[in-house]
C-alpha cells in the first residue's frame, strides 16, 4: 500500500507518520497508519515514541538505539524500518520547513537549486532550518525518485497586510526582505480549518490562536486569514518560550555587544538556548516541571509566561478590531489548564468568562455558555497538515 510519510525535524527530535494514500483525498479523510518521534537527539537520552493511527502505543523493532544519537542516524532508522515493511511503499515525502523567505508562500516539490536557496535562509531560523532540511539528501540518496515536497511555516503568513509585516527601518532594508514574516502557519492553518467542526454556529470572524509549545506563539486571523502575528522576522520574536527570550528591547542587544563585549555567537546562544523559561527559572524549559514546582523561581516564570501572552492577545485584539474566539492549541496550550487559565483571567477585559471546570478537565470549550468571548482547547495537526499539502503537490489527492 502506497504512503505519505511526513517529517517534521528539529534540533533534538524527528517527528514522522504514515498516511496512506486511500484517504488522501482531503484533511478530514487523512488518517495515519503510524505516528513516531525520535527525542533526545544530538545530545540528549534518544527516545523512540511510536504509536498506531488511534493512538495506541505500540512497540515495533528498529533496532537498538545507541548512547548518542544524531539526526541522520534517527534517519538511517527509519529508512530501514520502512524498507522492511512488507506492505508498504512511498509515493511521497512531505517535510515541515520552518522558513520559507519572500519567495515561497506555497508548498512545492524540492530540487537540489530549491532545497540549497532554502538552505540559505539557515541564519533566519538557526534552530530549525537545517534540521528541516537535513532528511532531504538522505532520502533523495536512497529513492532518487520519491517526490519531497516542501511545506512552509511562513506561508499561512504570508498575505499579512504589508502594515503588519513591516517594520521601521530604512526602506532599502525593507526590499530586501528584513520584513515580519510569522511562523507555526502549519499549525496555525491546521486550526483554521477545523474551526467550524469544533465552533458550530459560533462567531468566528476575528479568532486569535495561541499555539503554546516548546516555541510559542499567537496569530490574529479575520475571516480565515492572518492578519497579525507576535513571531516576526526569527523565531525568537514574542512572548518568551522553552529557552528562547521572546521579545527585547534592541538597545539591550546592543548593550551586550557594545558594552559587555558579547560576541554573535554568545549572543545567540543567550537568546535562543539560555533564556525563556529555563532562563528565567534557572530550574527547566519544561512547563509541566515548573508547574510542579514549589520554587518561587519556578512561578516568576510562569507568570511572566502568561503575562507576556496576555499582553500579546490585547495587541492582536486591537489588530482585529475586536475578538470573538480565544483558541488554545500545541502541547502547553493543550494540556497545561494552569496557564490556560491564568491567560484567560487576564483577558476579562475582553469578555472572556472562564468555566473552571471544564478547563481543569482539557475540555473542548473552556469558556460559560454566555461569555462574550469563546475560548477553546484545539488540538493541533501540523502532520495530517503536511500531508494534506504533499498529496496536493504531486497529485495524489
């Protein structure tokens, strides 16, 4: 039987899953044949995660995982499973690629010239860019003739009034792309679909989505487009996150380069692996450890946390002009009813009534019945996302 696979790489994990090609047709109909994660790459404990399409885990042979595991290695694992499944071929590839430049705001099918002009954007997102690219020789390598397509995090962005894209810098800089480009589209376009099947009969013309993981970030979308987002130019632009330091003043960074002799390496090392809430903690970039925590570092970091998100919703509320729904989505925002709430305390200004129970218990609304503004734990699929687009690229949908 024919497959998608999807990958979604990172600096210490490889995502994959398996979508046949039967339900292939469209978003609702996709379902995966298997989900799995390497963790603990590059350094870390590596850790395999597989699960069948319901969810279930299960345990299948890929050999032993050794001390150290490096992502071609995760890769070389994979590749060999796969190849010994008796009952399944790839028709495709589709990869999570993190930044897509000014060029590409639409999926497309790799070359070697398109995968080195997006290898050039390595500098815009240091963290994920080369670990999204780097599966593609590998594969190209073993099946020369298995289509990979590119799938963009910029790209739901990328209709962004010109407005909310650029910033104030002199106008030759602004041509030559230094512009706010916005990330986790995938997840956010994901959302964006799902919408009806969850809202019903609900307003949905002016819908904030606050995608809350390791990376976070927050998206004002009217009427089914982006209109503003608090990711901008890099991925460290925002509100704080695991490690990376979320929005500074620029005059900061200067001070650090000018006056305490920070150099760019140092300098990015501090902002993007030592900040954030492990920085802010000292304990753990982890939020479900902080929030087990009785230290008082732990909770200043939460609360700056939650803070900062409450203060990026005001923002993209008057971006809209106004909110109707409030959406919580990715592994915090799903799963760390904690910080849901204090978030949603701080947005009673809007309108936004809390029901305690049911956030407690990771309801799909959290919201009362007749609170003004609706809020909602949706749970993201950048994989079926990803999938959805590969079949399209190459024409199996």
């Amino acid at each position: 039987m024919s497959h998608i696979l999807t990958l979604n790489s990172g600096s210490s994990s490889l995502k994959f899953a398996l979508y046949p090609l039967t339900g292939a047709d469209s978003l609702d109909t996709l379902t995966p044949r298997y989900r799995g994660m390497f963790s603990g790459l590059n350094g870390g404990t590596p850790r395999l995660k597989l699960q069948d399409g319901e969810g279930r885990p299960m345990t299948m042979d890929m050999g032993e995982l050794p001390a150290r595991l490096e992502l071609p290695d995760a890769m070389a694992h994979l590749l060999s499973w796969l190849d010994e499944l008796p009952d399944l071929s790839l028709a495709a590839v589709g990869h999570r690629v993190v930044h897509g430049g000014r060029d590409y705001h639409q999926p497309v099918a790799l070359t070697p010239e398109i995968t080195a002009e997006l290898g050039e954007l390595e500098s815009l997102a240091p963290l994920h860019q080369p670990f999204c690219l780097a599966p593609v020789a590998p594969l190209a390598e073993r099946h020369p003739d298995l289509p990979q397509v590119a799938c963009f995090d910029t790209a739901f962005h990328a209709n962004q009034p010109e407005v909310a894209r650029q910033f104030a810098l002199p106008r030759e800089m602004t041509q030559r792309g230094l512009i706010r480009y916005g990330f986790h589209g995938l997840s956010y376009d994901y959302i964006n679909r799902v919408l009806p099947r969850h809202l019903g009969d609900a307003r949905r013309e002016r819908v904030i989505v606050a995608h809350l993981g390791n990376g976070a970030s927050l998206c004002a979308i009217r009427n089914g487009t982006s209109v503003a987002s608090t990711m901008g130019f890099t991925a460290i632009e925002g509100m704080p996150m695991g490690t990376r330091s979320g929005s500074l003043d620029p005059g900061l960074v200067l001070h650090l380069i000018q006056q305490e002799g920070m150099s760019a390496e140092a300098l990015s090392e501090v902002l993007y692996k030592r900040s954030g809430l492990l920085g802010v903690s000292g304990i753990s970039s982890d939020m479900r450890e902080l929030l087990e925590s009785d230290a008082p570092e732990a909770r200043e970091a939460v609360e700056l946390y939650t803070y900062r998100a409450v203060c990026e919703i005001g923002s993209l509320a008057a971006a809209l002009g106004g909110l109707d729904q409030l959406v919580f989505t990715a592994g915090i925002g799903e799963h760390a009813a904690p910080v849901r709430e204090a978030i949603c305390r701080g947005c009673e200004w809007l309108g936004l009534e809390l029901d305690s129970d049911a956030n407690h218990r990771d309801a799909d609304r959290i919201s009362t019945a007749d609170s003004r503004v609706g809020a909602w734990v949706i749970p993201t699929d950048e994989e079926r996302m990803i999938a959805c687009y590969t079949a399209q690229v190459v024409g199996l949908a």
